[in-house]
C-alpha cells in the first residue's frame, strides 16, 4: 500500500505541471470576462472631420479611434481616445501622418483641464521609437524635456537622457526589459527632486508628424485601430511605466495605471474576437457575439447627429456625470474641446540635444526694442538679418510694444559662444522700459536678464553672454 501512495504521489507531482489546462510559471494573455459594447459609426458620404469611427467599452473603460471619413471611407485615425472610470483619467492620443500614435497625454475629467504629463513617440526607421516625457504647462505652452529613451521593435527599452538626476550627464544608458517589473533599477529608490522649468522651442518633428501620405491613409478598419492600439500600449504607455518605474519619476502612479488597463484588455484575446465579430459586422448592423471569454452587444449607427446616450452606449460612466451632455454629439464635442491639441500646442518641444531659445520682453506699448544674437562665428540676428548660416532665426519682429521677439536654434547648434544684446529703436519720443531677456535650453536651463533702456541710448546695449558645449550652456 505504501508503494501505491508513493506512485500516486510522483504521478500527480507529473500531472502537476498543468491545472485546468494553465501551464505553471509561464505568463497568460489577461481574461477580460466581460461585456464589452462594439461600436462602429458609418461614415457619411461628405467629408468629416475629428468624428467618432470605431469604440469598444464596458462602464468603467473605453477605447475610441476619431478621425477623418471621406466619401463613405474611413479614411483616417487622428486621435485614440482611452478612458478609465476608476482613475477619473482619460488619455488622448495623437496620430501621425501615416496612422501611427505620435503624442499621448492625460485629461481630468473633473477639472475638464489637461495634465502636465506629455509623451511623444518619434517613430525611426526599422519600427523603432524614441519615447520622450516633458512636463508640460499647457496654457503657456511651457515645458521640459524629462526623460529620453529607445523603444526597439522587441519593446525593450534603453534610457538615453535622464534630467531627473543631472541634465550634464545625457549618455547614461539603462535597459529594461519588456515586462512590467523585469527591470532592475540602477537609480537610488529614493524619489527625484525634480522642479521642471520652462522653455518654449520648436518640435524637430511635427512637420512629419503634420504630413499626410494619402496612399496609407484611406480605408482604415477596426483592425487597424486595434494594431495602432497595441503599438501605443506596447511602444508607448508600457515603455513610459517601465522608465519611470527605473527612474522614479512624478508619473509613474498615472501611466502605470494605465498600462495596467491596457494589459487587462488590449490583449491577443480581444484582437482575434474583434477580427472575428468585424466579419459578422459586414453582414449585420446588430448582433451579439459570444467570444472564448468575452461577450460583445455590436452595432453599427449610420447617423450619430441625432443619438442620446442610449443607457451608456456610446461612452463609460466618466463623462455620463459631466452636466449638459444629453446626446452623443454632446458628448464628443465636449471631449474635443478638453482634449484637443492643436500644432501651436506642440512646436514647443526639445529632444535631448537641447535647443537655444533667446526671449526679449518689455513692459511699455507702442515701442520698439529690438533683440540681437550673435553667433560663434560672428554672425549676428536681428530685424534685418533674421536668419544665420548656423541655423539660428528671429521669430518676430515686434514694433508696437511688449514683445516677445525670440531667436531660435533647435538643431545641428554650433559650440561656442553667444552674445546678446537689446536696442531701444523708437520712437525717438518714448518712455523708457524694463525689458526682461530669458535664455533657456528646453532641458531645465532657464535664466532671466533684466534692465533699462530708453531712446537716449542708441546703441545696442550687451546683456548676456552664454557658451554652449554639447547641451550644456554656460553663462560668462
């Protein structure tokens, strides 16, 4: 009888390997187990703009493509609309040219305000991505590169810029695996003291990111949604947990949230039952779907101008609380109008090479000073001059008061040295003025030069002057 026992034992530590079909030690895609509503909104026969396209949802989580319909096309994701009820967060998500997700940022929906957080996703050659966080002053279009790192096509991620430890050391490398948790922090565990400061400089990629190839852009699908999903959760939010996680920066608690979410739905499990129920979908306007996990209400909506909420249909329970939103127009017009970001809103940002940015203000109306920049090699910017061989360009010419005028370098900058100066041109009858000079780099470097002038004072007056070494800058 003993022996019996024995083999018994040694045969269920062999069948031990599996329960109820779960292998130990080896990840599983997250089940869902749920309801999820499917919604596709046709698009019309007349060209629209920044509509509703294809949304998946439960009360508490949604997933929404808006984009652009042409003749009876979907023609084009802009934005991917993500919500999570629990969190009181909804995150936005802004398209490039070619349907890939570029920008990604937080709204509370309490205070109907965008959150400082912002990431930009460059896509490179090869399916590689630089990921950048910037705390980010939307209202004055203000913000700071934080962090910089790579995202590879395997979605391992590597830190090429930290600002939260020392903006002097720009090549320190970290590499994280894919997995939430996998990687090793090689910083203290203790919290960084980081006080972003502000700049404004122009984004290097938004033309690309503006562009529009037609030839990739018409006749996108729910499946593509789905694929632009997963790239976002892959190469965007999970990637942004997992540095900030290494780095311990202030965004951690809300991005990691959200890749949480993401891996609890945007799994392998729902792209194949989308697949499956976007087949059925050709053929019927209104069905249900009964998934391996999931089950799916599905239905297409022709005309949307008219719609109520219709119990929940169209959105989670977040936005159901905002009060004057009776219809679903109401509902994504008041999305629109919180979440939108426009190319003013971000042609402010710097990668981690820094840029140079010179601003000249003044305190008095109807009066023209000017700004002067003189490069490492002696060329000098200003009204008549505008632009150098070095790349550097005035923004504006203020003649009228207050200002700002601004002269700019955001690429390929030349080491050396940089002299500023201030002119009082007219009107030979104005009052004299306090102008303010603020010199920043978009990588936490910020000072501030103040002074008089008045007309009496022809010549150009010198305020600062700076050297720049790689991304630093130096002021003499």
């Amino acid at each position: 009888m003993k022996n019996i026992l024995i083999l018994l034992l040694a045969l269920s530590m062999l069948c031990g390997c599996k329960k109820d079909g779960k292998t130990p030690g080896v990840p599983e895609e997250p089940v869902v187990n749920d309801t999820l509503a499917v919604n596709y909104y046709k698009p019309s026969v007349t060209t629209e703009t920044d509509v509703p396209q294809f949304t998946i949802k439960n009360n508490k989580v949604q997933f929404t493509a808006l984009g652009s319909n042409e003749n009876g096309r979907y023609k084009k994701i802009n934005q991917i609309y993500i919500s999570d009820a629990d969190s009181k967060t909804e995150w936005v998500s802004l398209l490039n040219g070619l349907n890939q997700p570029e920008f990604f940022y937080a709204v509370n929906t309490d205070t109907k305000e965008k959150l400082p957080e912002l990431y930009w996703m460059e896509h490179k050659d090869g399916g590689t991505v630089i990921l950048r966080y910037y705390k980010y002053d939307w209202t004055n279009r203000l913000g700071t590169l934080v962090y910089e790192a790579d995202v590879d096509v395997n979605n391992e991620v590597r830190v090429l810029f930290d600002n939260t430890v020392n903006a002097s050391a720009p090549n320190t490398t970290s590499s994280i695996r894919s997995s939430r948790g996998a990687g090793t922090a090689v910083r203290s565990s203790e919290k960084s003291a980081f006080s972003p400061k502000s700049f404004p400089s122009p984004v290097l990629a938004f033309e690309r990111f503006s562009s529009t190839d037609d030839d990739t852009s018409v006749d996108v699908d729910i499946n593509d949604f789905m694929a632009e999903l997963k790239k976002l959760k892959e190469q965007g939010i999970k990637a942004s947990c997992r540095v900030s996680s290494l780095l311990n920066t202030a965004d951690r608690g809300l991005v990691c949230k959200l890749a949480d979410v993401l891996d609890r739905y945007v799994n392998a499990q729902l792209f194949n039952e989308v697949a499956r129920l976007d087949e059925q979908q050709r053929s019927s306007d209104l069905f249900d779907f009964q998934g391996d996990d999931n089950d799916y209400t599905v239905q297409s909506f022709v005309n949307f101008e008219g719609l109520s909420n219709l119990g929940e249909r169209h959105f989670n329970s977040i936005r159901s609380a905002i009060p004057d939103i009776g219809s679903f127009r109401d509902w994504f017009t008041s999305l629109l109008a919180t979440s939108n970001a426009t190319v003013d809103d971000l042609d402010d940002l710097s990668d981690s090479n820094g840029v140079i940015q010179v601003g000249l203000s003044w305190d008095t109306d109807q009066t023209d000073i000017d700004l002067h920049v003189t490069d490492p090699s002696g060329e000098e910017i200003f009204f008549s001059h505008p632009n150098s061989a070095s790349g550097g360009y005035l923004d504006r010419d203020d003649t009228d008061g207050f200002g700002p005028e601004n002269i700019y370098w955001i690429s390929d900058i030349p080491d050396g040295t940089y002299k500023v100066h201030v002119v009082y041109y007219g009107p030979s009858t104005g009052p004299a003025t306090n102008y303010t000079i603020k010199v920043i780099n978009g990588l936490g470097v910020s000072r501030n030069f103040t002074g008089s002038l008045s007309f009496d004072i022809r010549n150009a007056v010198p305020v600062t002057s700076f050297t720049k070494r790689g991304n630093q800058l130096t002021f003499n």
